[in-house]
C-alpha cells in the first residue's frame, strides 16, 4: 500500500512505500529521469526485497507542463511537494520570458528550503584536477534564503539609489562612500533565526552521521556583522545547544589564553576521541585555499548563501565536475526535501544518449539516505564505484578517462545495476 511521508515530533516518519513526486526535467531530463529511477528501484529490491518501494509521482514542470497545461509550473506541482513532502528533479531550462517563474525559487519560498545540501566526494577512476582526491569527503550547507537571495540593490541613477546615498551620508553619518554620486548600493540580510537552523541542520547531520567536524566558513574578518555574526552565532548555538556533542576552536582558544596551548591540546584530543564534533571556522579566501591544498581538514561545512555558491562549484570541480555532482534542497524542521541534479539541460546534448545521468542518480542516493534507507544507498554508491574504476562511463568522463570504455547513457545504467553485488 502507497502512503505519504509525515513528520511527527520532528522526525520523519516514512511508509513502506512512500509517494515520490518527481520531474523529469527538460533537455537531457528525458534521457536522465527514468535510468536514475531504474537504479535507485534495483537499489532498493536488492537491499530490501519488495518490503520497500518508492511509488514514483510524475509531477509537471518546464517544456513538458507547458506543453500539456499551458503553464510552466502549475500549481498542481508545488501542491504535490508540500503534500508528499520528498520529491526529485531533473534540470529546467530557465523559461525567458516576463512573469514566468523559476521552480526553484517557487518552491523555495513556497517550502521554505532553508538548506542546499551538497555532499562532494570522489570515486576512484574519476578523472580529477587535484592530487589526492581520494581525500575530498565534504558536505556542504549553504543558507538558501538570506544574504544575497534576500539582496537588495539600488542601481546607480536612479532616485532609490539617491535617496540610499542620502540617508547613509545625512543621516547615518557615513563618510566613506569613494564615488556616492556614481555608486551602487547592496545590502543583505543575515540574521540570527536564518543562520542558527542553518547551522543546527548542519551540526545535527555531522551527529548523526559521526562526522569529524564542522566548519563555518565567513568573511566575518571585512563583514563583521553579517558573515562575524554568522560565525559568532554559531559558535554561540554549538557550545549552548549541542555542549556534549561539540568542542568548539572558542572554547580552545579560550583555554589556550587562560592555561596555555599544552592543556588546550589536551582538551581538543580528548574531544576527538570521545567522538566530539569539532566546530571551527575559517575566512572564505583561505578556506578555497585550505580545501584545495589540505581538504581532509574539512567535513561538513556551514555558510551563507553568496560564499556556499563559490564554494559548491570549486568543490564539485575537485571531485570530477557538476555532471556527477548531486545536490537537495531541504528544510529539516518541516521535513521537505528536493533532491536535484545540479547541472543544467545541457541541450546540445539531449536526446543522443550521452548525458551522464550520475548527478540524477547521486540525488537519489541522498534522497534514500533521507528516508534512511541506508542500506539501499550503500548498494548505489558500492555499484557506482565498480563502474568508475572499470572506467566505463559516458561520453563527458570517457574523453578525460585514458583506456575507458565509452557507454550510452542507458548502457551505463546498466552496468552500474549489473554491478549491485
Ligand atoms: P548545462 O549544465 O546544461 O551545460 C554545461 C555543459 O555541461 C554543457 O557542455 C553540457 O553538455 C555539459 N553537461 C551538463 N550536464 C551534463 C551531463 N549530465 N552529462 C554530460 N554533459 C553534461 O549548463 P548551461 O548550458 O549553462 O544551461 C543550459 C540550460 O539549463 C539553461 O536553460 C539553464 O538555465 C538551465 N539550468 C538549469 C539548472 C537546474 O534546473 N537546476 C541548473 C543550471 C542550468
């Protein structure tokens, strides 16, 4: 028997067999959605006979919709998100056109999807611009509804920006505006609410799933009072909130300057090896730095909405690029969760059998390991593995793979479902 997903007392409660609406996408959508289906379904027969099953929900949205209702996003698609509450998608082309709405922003208003998750790591076999990729295991938490998609900004000329300019200088006594007459104006919000279920989300997933650390990653050093708030109020919900879960680098410096480095060593190691997640921080910059150079200093990672997009591309493009690259937008209080792949339609492409459909697949894994099926992911992530390091992959890898095997897209399905031991 189908159901729906409910959350009860915070926690998700997930049938037997849950509904799952998804859109196939535009572009290579067609050619991606129903081989990640295919996976994903083998997945989970194998790791649970038919105890389990994902009831697949075709739901509109892009070309598809318009083509069969006349709208783009019909309201029949959010209301089936905010009723099953765990969807999928594939990539939309971005319609041009005045009025039309973009799903992803919808949906994010509508479903409040505080947090973009994206876990970055690498298999053997893919090809990869560092040394040591193997040591790439990050999972980022970006803030999805602040800072600058919350942005507002006054175009030179116009009688907003003036009456900006005026207001800062006549009244709030700014004086350090180097050309008001010729300038632009930006501001963004970041407030306390926003970042603190940011971060809990965040501190919650390295708990739950042992990882070693949490980073929060800021320009606090120039934005003392958006990106310097962000990390303070974390460090603030991590020592008050989770204080037998966490040891945070305040809490070692403070002993450090109190009773010296040597005791606040002590400290950290005995954090470590009772389990204790390791909350830290580190300026933007040098964090694109440090996770190039050392990436095994960081697991999960927690950062507003303008530094979490830099950093969600350079990570991917560590890792083999945002063709395998998975990404979910979800909020954890009220349990809706997106998963997506993060590439776009990639036209050129469609309809010839040569979209590599591993970030479709990827978000799938994500979202089993949302239900907790875990065992069903595991079953994905160990066949996929088989898959690269056999180098046989689609045409996007094959080109950078020496010996690889070239497969269509459905011949790689295939394969990765052949190799689900
Ligand atoms: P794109 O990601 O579609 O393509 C960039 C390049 O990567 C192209 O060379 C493409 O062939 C290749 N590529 C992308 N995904 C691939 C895959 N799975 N397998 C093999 N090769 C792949 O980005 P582009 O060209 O900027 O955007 C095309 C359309 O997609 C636009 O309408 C854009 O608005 C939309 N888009 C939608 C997104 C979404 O729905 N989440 C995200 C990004 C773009």
């Amino acid at each position: 028997m189908t159901s729906k997903i409910k959350v009860e007392n915070k926690k998700i409660i997930v049938p037997d067999y849950p509904i799952i609406p998804f859109i196939e996408g535009d572009g290579i959508g067609k050619d991606i959605s129903s081989p990640s289906q295919k996976v994903l379904d083998a997945a989970v027969l194998k790791a649970y006979g038919t105890s389990k099953k994902l009831e697949w929900k075709e739901v509109l949205a892009g070309e598809k919709a318009f083509n069969q209702t006349g709208e783009y996003l019909p309201q029949e698609t959010i209301d089936a998100f905010n009723e099953y509450l765990v969807g999928i998608k594939g990539p939309l082309q971005t319609p041009v056109g005045e009025g039309i709405r973009s799903l992803n922003v919808a949906l994010r208003q509508t479903l409040d999807l505080f947090v973009c998750l994206r876990p970055v790591r690498w298999f053997k076999g893919v090809p990869s611009p560092i040394r040591y990729p193997s040591l790439v295991d990050m999972h980022i938490f970006r803030e999805n509804t602040e800072d600058i998609y919350a942005g507002i900004e006054y175009m030179t000329g116009g009688i907003d920006a003036k009456k900006f300019r005026d207001f800062l200088i006549n009244e709030m006594g700014v004086d350090k505006i180097r050309f008001p007459e010729s300038s632009s104006f930006g501001i963004k919000p970041v407030s306390k609410e926003g970042s603190e279920r940011l971060i809990r989300a965040a501190l919650n997933y390295a708990i739950k799933r042992e990882l070693p650390s949490v980073t929060l990653v800021h320009k606090g050093n120039i934005m003392k009072y958006t990106e310097g708030a962000f990390k303070n109020w974390g460090y603030d919900l991590a020592e008050k909130d989770f204080a037998n879960q966490t040891f945070t680098w305040r809490q070692y410096e403070k002993i450090a300057s109190t009773k010296g480095k040597e005791e606040a060593e002590i400290v950290l190691n005995e954090a470590k090896k009772a389990g204790r997640v390791i909350v830290k921080d580190v300026i933007t910059d040098a964090f694109l730095q440090e996770s190039l150079l050392k990436p095994f200093n960081h697991s999960v990672i927690a950062t507003m909405n303008l530094n979490g997009d830099y950093i969600s591309d350079q990570l991917a493009a560590m890792v083999g690029g945002i063709g395998i690259s998975p990404g979910a937008n979800i909020n954890y209080k009220k349990g809706y969760a997106i998963f997506e792949a993060t590439h776009g339609t990639a036209p050129a492409i469609a309809g010839t059998g040569k979209a590599n459909p591993s970030s479709l697949i990827l978000s799938g894994v994500m979202l089993l390991e949302y239900l907790g099926w875990y065992k069903a992911a595991e079953h994905v992530y160990d066949a996929m593995e088989h898959t690269f390091a056999k180098r046989r992959v689609t045409e996007d890898l094959y080109a950078q793979m020496e010996g690889a095997t070239l497969l269509s897209t459905s011949e790689f399905v295939d394969e990765i479902v052949g190799n689900m031991h």
